[in-house]
C-alpha cells in the first residue's frame, strides 16, 4: 500500500493501532522503502477517536466494504473539492462493524467476472488512482 500512496501522490498514510508496523524490516522491504518516502502516522483509538480527529480536520472517512448500499467508487465525488480519508481494511474479514458504523460513507470497486474483492494492496491501488484521476479534472 505505501508503494501505491507514492507512486500515486497519496498526501499520508494513517495506521491504526493494531496496523502491523511499517518499520518493520519486512514491511521496508516489501514497500521498497518509499515507508520512508510517504508522510505516515499512527492514529489513537480505532474507530473513535482516529474518526474523531478526521472528521475534526474536516475529511468525509470512506471505507472501502463489500456492504449493503455501498456506492461504486466511479460514482463517488473523490474530486479536489472534497477532502476525503479512505479506510481499507484487512483481507479476508475486511473492516470491523464498529469502524463501518463510524465511517460516511461505503465505497466499493466495480469487478467483473464474479470477482467480489482484491487484496488491499490492489485495492489501494485502484482508489488511490481514481482519486488520482478525479483531482486532475478539477
């Protein structure tokens, strides 16, 4: 995922307290050391307060969720007027309830094929680009 926020010009990347270490020897090598490259941060208390501190500097949180009523991301304003933070959860059980039920909004990719989800790291990689893209047209 860090190598998606750089090379796709993600201003941070913001941990949870459970997130694996990205200092980790392991983590540096498999992000090729752009850990380094990306402005990142520990949160505090996940879903509370960590949500609390977004939506106080003003960001709408997105998570990206295989639920009900979630909005297609093509179809999601990620334009330069809306300053959004997007929450990408672990594989297989994806985000926790609490976490869902804090967030604005669910988001979720597009796929063909019978396909329902992508690991994180290429499900970063397509948000990241689509934000990407929407801020270019503004």
């Amino acid at each position: 995922m860090f190598r998606s926020a750089a090379a796709l010009g993600v201003d941070a990347v913001l941990v949870t307290p459970q997130c694996a270490d990205p200092l980790y020897r392991r983590s540096i090598r498999v992000s090729m050391g752009t850990v380094f490259q990306v402005p990142w941060t520990r949160l505090p208390a996940w879903p509370g307060e960590g949500i609390g501190h977004l939506h106080g500097a003003g960001f709408d949180v997105l998570a990206l969720a295989l639920s009900n009523g979630a909005s297609a991301l093509d179809a999601v304003d990620l334009g330069p007027g809306r300053k959004v933070a997007l929450v990408l959860g672990a594989e297989g059980h994806g985000l926790k309830p609490a976490t869902l039920r804090a967030v604005d909004e669910h988001v979720v990719i597009p796929m063909a094929g019978g396909v329902d989800s992508l690991n994180v790291a290429a499900a970063s990689a397509v948000v990241f680009w689509q934000r990407r893209a929407m801020l270019s047209l503004g």
